[in-house]
C-alpha cells in the first residue's frame, strides 16, 4: 500500500460526521496549511435532476464578505457604455476589436459583461466562452445596460453558479485568510441564493448535501439545518 503524503496524514477532524457549518468552517481553515491562501469551497447536492428544462438551477450571488479573488472583468461596450465600464475597472473593455482578440486566442479574464447591444457580436464568440462559462447571460446580470455596476458587483463579490450534470453546485466562498463569521456569512448567503433559485420541477429535498473544502485540504460534511 502507498503510504500518504504527510500532508495528509497531518489532516485533523472527522471527516464523516455532518458538522455545523460554523465547526466545519473552523475544521477546513484548521486544515489550510498551504504555503499560499487557500480559497475555500462549497459543494451542493441538490435534489434536482438538470437534464430537464424545469429543474435547472443557475443564479448570481453577492457574497457579503467577498470572494478574495482580483476579478479581471472583459466588458463589451461601445461609446458613453465603454467609458462607464473602464471608470469602473473593468481590465477590457471594447467591441469588434474585443471580439477579434479573443476569437483569436485571447482568454486573459474571468467574467464577461456585455450591454444588451452588443448580444449580436458577442453570440458568434459562443462556442468559445460556453465550454468555459463565460457566456453573459441576463438572467445573472452579465448582459446589462448598466454594465458599469455589473462590473462594480463582480469586483466586489458577486459569484455566479450553475447545477452540473450530477445536480451539484461548486461554488469559492473566501479565502483561508478570512474569518470564521465571514465564511460563515458567504456560505449562508450562496444557501438562501439556492432557495430563492429552486427550480418549480425540484420535488421532494431539495438540498440534500453540503460540504466544505479547501484547495490543498480534506472536506468536511455540514449539517444543512445549521445553515437555515
């Protein structure tokens, strides 16, 4: 038999039993000893099955405490729309020349917002930014005539998720460096998210399972009645 790596050897905490999420937060910060800021993640089972059109289950999220994360935001604007999305800090911000770069290889981002004019562009671009996510969509506010709020809510916090094929959900909550009551915070805010977001189609439980990682450590199961 292999034997382990110390670093998992050195793992602390039952890793079976189902824990508040506030004593599953302080066992994966426990277990954070990476050399850089871990981030921390959270894993939702639902009892939904995404392969039907009523039981999709996709939103965005503000995250009170943040994410941890420095956001870089390409925005597809023209004219007064361009100028409000640079003023706001979006890294890229243009149209047919956005459109060139990044169908030619250019993928130096993380969220893509677009105003409602530019859809028709942008939707040519769809078999590169779908695989990856990245495709602005209204209904989690990356398509917008307000782009440069939406560039303000991705730079501070906001955190889009979308059910797999297995009907979880996997979504970075902070960092290791945050505390405690703010994990804590995230965690419930992306919970009630889930809720305002259930599918008409979902029967029966609806969240089934939740757990809590870090990047470089174990997962712990949380008690999904400790977070409401």
């Amino acid at each position: 038999m292999a034997k382990q790596p110390k670093r998992i050897t050195a793992w602390t905490g039952d890793r079976d039993a189902a824990h508040t999420v506030e004593a599953a937060i302080a066992l994966v910060k426990a277990n954070a000893k990476a050399k850089f800021d871990e981030s921390i993640e959270i894993s939702v089972n639902l009892g939904v099955d995404p392969r039907h059109a009523d039981q999709q289950v996709r939103g965005v999220v503000n995250l009170p405490s943040g994410t941890g994360r420095d956001v870089r935001v390409a925005v597809f604007a023209k004219d007064a729309k361009a100028a409000e999305a640079t003023a706001a800090g979006a890294e890229h911000v243009g149209a047919e020349d956005l459109y060139e770069k990044i169908a030619g290889g250019f993928m130096d981002f993380d969220r893509v917002i677009a105003s409602p004019d530019m859809m028709a562009l942008v939707g040519r671009l769809g078999k590169v930014l779908g695989p990856r996510g990245l495709m602005p969509n209204p209904k989690v506010g990356t398509v917008t005539p307000n782009v440069g709020q939406a560039v303000k809510d991705a730079k501070g916090g906001a955190v889009e998720f979308r059910v797999e094929k297995a009907g979880i959900v996997h979504a970075g909550i902070g960092k290791a460096s945050f505390t405690d009551e703010a994990l804590v915070i995230n965690v419930k805010a992306l919970i009630e998210a889930l809720n305002r977001s259930k599918p008409s189609g979902a029967k029966g439980i609806y969240i089934k399972r939740i757990g809590l990682s870090s990047t470089m450590g174990p997962g712990f199961k949380v008690d999904t009645a400790s977070v409401g």
